[in-house]
C-alpha cells in the first residue's frame, strides 16, 4: 500500500482510539483502472460481508479498502474522506461501496448487496460510468433531495469539489444525505428503469425480501434465495 499521511486525510477525526487503516486489493485482471473505495466495518460479520463483497468487487476493480475498527462510530465518513482525497489526487470518479449489514444485519441488506453486485459489475456498470460525463453522482436509487439510499454509487470528482470537505458526523444518515444540494446534478438509474416513486425506492430493499421477486426490465434483477 501507497504511503498515506492518514493524520492529514483524518483531520477531523479528534478521537485517539478511533483505528483506521487502508489496504489496496489490485483488479484480478491486472488492466483495469477502475477504482473502488470500500468501507469496511472491521467487525466479525463485516469481514464475513467484506470478503463476500471482495469476491465481485476485485474481478472489475482496483479496491481500497478502507478498514474501520468496532465499534465504528466515524460510521462512513473515513471511506467518503478517502475517496474525496483520491479525488483530489487526479481520480475522476470512484466507485463508492460499504459493508451493509455489518453493524445491524437484517435480510433486506444481504438483498442490497445483491443489487449492488447487479448494477456495479458487467454490462450494468457502463450506464452508471457514462452518465458521469453529465452527472456529478450516479447511484441505483435516489430520493427527492438527492438522498442516495443504501450509500452504494458512483462519485465524480466534481461532486466532492462542489460540496467542499466532508466533515464528521455523529449522525449515520447525514452521509445518505451528503450531496443533498442544488448545484449536484445526479441520477438514479434503478429508480428510473423502475418508474417508481421516491417512497418505494425507499422501501425497495422490503420489497427484496418478498420470495422469488423478479425484475425483468432492462437492468434484469433476479433475486433467488
């Protein structure tokens, strides 16, 4: 891994035992220059998640993972900082994942990912990587305010130059609602293949967990368990 001033990336984090580290995890191809930031809580199941998420992740992308130790109270403001601060080392965009489910684990999470693994990979992903020539964050499924629901998306640089330093909070939802300004353009390309309203993209991860649901438009999610 690149020598990182981490101190200087961190600034706001005021807490001493709050332990932090980066690890890199090359693309399995070894040509791609796509780049993920990866927010792990370093928790027994969050590695478990981690190393699920890893299993698609690394096929398509170079990887940082950003580790975060329990209890994981910075909640995903280390992994957003760092890939601001990549950013603003010369990255266009990132990638920007976390492990859902980690810290409360219910089924519609384990769904999320799924989708996740849909729409970041493959065919899917192009759609997001293209709308960043007109869009500053492109992600599955976006509320009415520019919330990004889940936190799972594609973040270009001029996103993090417009909404200036991410600061910490000890809100965990202040971070869905991060680019929630006028001036950042995005899209949600889930929510528009689905024609549904804000509300129901809200709760589509309740709608996961409806046995054998089965989306057949152009984005094709099957969802089997």
């Amino acid at each position: 891994m690149h020598d990182l001033n981490l101190t200087e990336i961190y600034k706001d984090v005021q807490n001493p035992e709050v332990s932090i580290s980066i690890e890199y995890i090359p693309c399995e191809c070894g040509t791609v220059t796509r780049t993920c930031v990866f927010g792990v809580l370093a928790s027994e199941r969050g590695l478990k998640i981690k190393k699920e998420m890893l299993s698609w992740l690394t096929k398509e992308y170079n990887v940082y993972c950003v580790n975060q130790a329990v209890p994981g109270r910075l909640y995903e403001y280390p992994a957003l900082r760092f890939a601001q601060w990549l950013c603003s080392q010369g990255d266009e965009w990132v990638l920007y994942v976390h492990t859902k489910g980690a810290a409360k684990p219910r089924l519609t999470q384990m769904k999320v990912r799924k989708m996740w693994k849909y729409q970041f990979t493959g065919s899917a992903a192009e759609d997001y990587i293209s709308s960043l020539d007109n869009y500053d964050v492109v992600c599955p499924l976006l509320g009415p305010n520019n919330e990004t629901w889940h936190n799972g998306m594609f973040i270009s640089k001029s996103a993090f130059e417009k909404i200036g330093d991410i600061v910490l909070s000890d809100d965990r939802y202040h971070y869905q609602r991060l680019f929630r300004r006028s001036k950042i353009k995005a899209r949600g390309i889930l929510k528009e293949k689905m024609e549904i309203t804000h509300i129901d993209a809200y709760m589509l991860s309740h709608e996961f967990s409806r046995k054998g649901v089965t989306f057949t438009h152009d984005f094709c999610l099957t969802i089997e368990y």
